[in-house]
C-alpha cells in the first residue's frame, strides 16, 4: 500500500529566505506525483504536477524535483513572501491499472512566513 | 469556466439525518472523485467514477453512497449521518490522458460537514 510522508509538518521562516519541502513515497512505482497548496478553509490548489518520467517542473518561484526510483520529491519555494503561508500538500497517483486515478495523499507541511 | 463546484459550503446535521452533496465540474473530464479530510488523517478517498454510469468504492466508502448523474455531475449522500462522517468532504475532476491531459485532479472548495 502506497504511503507518504511529507517532513517537516510546520515550517516557520522570515519573509525572503529559500525553502525546501520534502515528500517521500514508500513505492516508487507511480505515474504523477502532484503538489498543491491549501489555504486555511479553502480547497485545494494544484501548483505543479510532475510525471513519471520527468525530473522536475518549474513554476515562477516554485520548483519541483522528482527521485522516482529513491522515492523522494523536493518542492522549493525561492524568495518566499508571506502570500506563500498555506499547508502544502504533496500527492502521488500510483502506476497500475486499476487505480483510476486514485491520489495517495502526504499530511501535509505547514508553511508559514513571517514578515 | 467555474471549474469543479461544489454545494452546500456548509452544513450541520443532527445525528440520523440524511444529506446529498452536490459536485458539478465544467471541464468536460471523465473521472470524478469524492474525498474526505481529516486532521491527522490527510485527504481519504471515499468513491470514485471513471466515466459516466460508472463509480466504483475508494477507501473508506462506508456510510456512503455516490451517483454519477451525467458527465458533469457526480453527487455523495450520506443516508444516516453520523458523528464520526464529521469532516470537510472535497469533490474532484481529472484530466485525461495523452496530448494535453496528464491525469491531473482539480479540486472543488469543499463542504465542512457537522454532525452532532
């Protein structure tokens, strides 16, 4: 069974300092791996979504790196302004046919950032 | 273009009391999904349906029961709700394959259930 793990589950850092958040994933064999953002009592927001055979997605500030075969995802928010202060989720759809399409979620990182 | 949506925002039941919640997504996709989530338990599925007069049982879809109406909408109900049914339950539409599509889900804004 697929698990994930996002580390660290809280971040606090002060407004402009570059940031890493990690997911791992127990196996690799998946098809996407996909991050979003959540606001507090919002739904979620798709930042970047990475396939299988790609190594990384690039988005403005955000970049998303993929080690499929050690299990791991790094998103990396650059110069980071309080606009950035959500739960950030990472996500992976499993390979296999029988899945359809079924994501398998991290708890989630708790990012806030202060002015 | 709405994307997916989703009714009512937010809702609170008594213990026993039976709700549907509602989910329509604009973007013409196939698959639809239906989560729930709970702190310190992440996003959980509860049903899903590949295509229309399709739906098929997620991971915890016990108390629940799903209808895919028509392409657009697919609708969850809980027939008797219960206190543990408390959560924000959050409906979400998938791209397709192939030239353009990646498989990625979008995701309604969700619905704060309360049952007491």
């Amino acid at each position: 069974k697929q698990e994930v793990t996002q580390i660290p589950a809280a971040l606090s850092v002060p407004e402009g300092e570059n940031l890493v958040l990690n997911c791992s994933f127990t196996d690799s064999a998946i098809y996407n791996l996909q991050w979003f953002r959540q606001d507090p009592g919002k739904g979620l927001t798709s930042l970047l979504l990475i396939q299988s055979s790609q190594r990384e997605q690039t988005s403005g500030r955000l970049n998303a790196s993929l080690d499929k075969s050690s299990g791991r995802s790094t998103l990396y928010i650059a110069a980071s302004q309080p606009g950035d202060s959500a739960t950030y989720l990472c996500a992976v759809r499993d390979a296999g046919g029988t899945s359809y399409g079924k994501l398998t979620f991290g708890q989630g990182t708790i990012l806030t950032v202060h002015p | 273009n709405a994307g997916v949506t989703q009714t009512p925002k937010f809702q609170v039941l008594k213990t026993g009391q039976s709700m549907t919640l509602q989910c329509a997504q604009d973007m013409n996709h196939n698959s639809m999904y239906w989560y729930r989530q709970d702190p310190g338990m992440g996003l959980r599925l509860i049903y899903y349906s590949a295509s229309e007069g399709t739906t098929d049982k997620g991971e915890v879809p016990n108390g629940y029961n799903v209808s895919r109406l028509n392409k657009r909408e697919f609708s969850l109900r809980l027939e008797s709700a219960a206190p543990s049914q408390t959560s924000v339950y959050f409906c979400a539409s998938r791209t397709p394959p192939g030239t353009g599509g990646s498989y990625e889900q979008y995701f309604g804004p969700g619905t704060r259930l309360t049952v007491t």
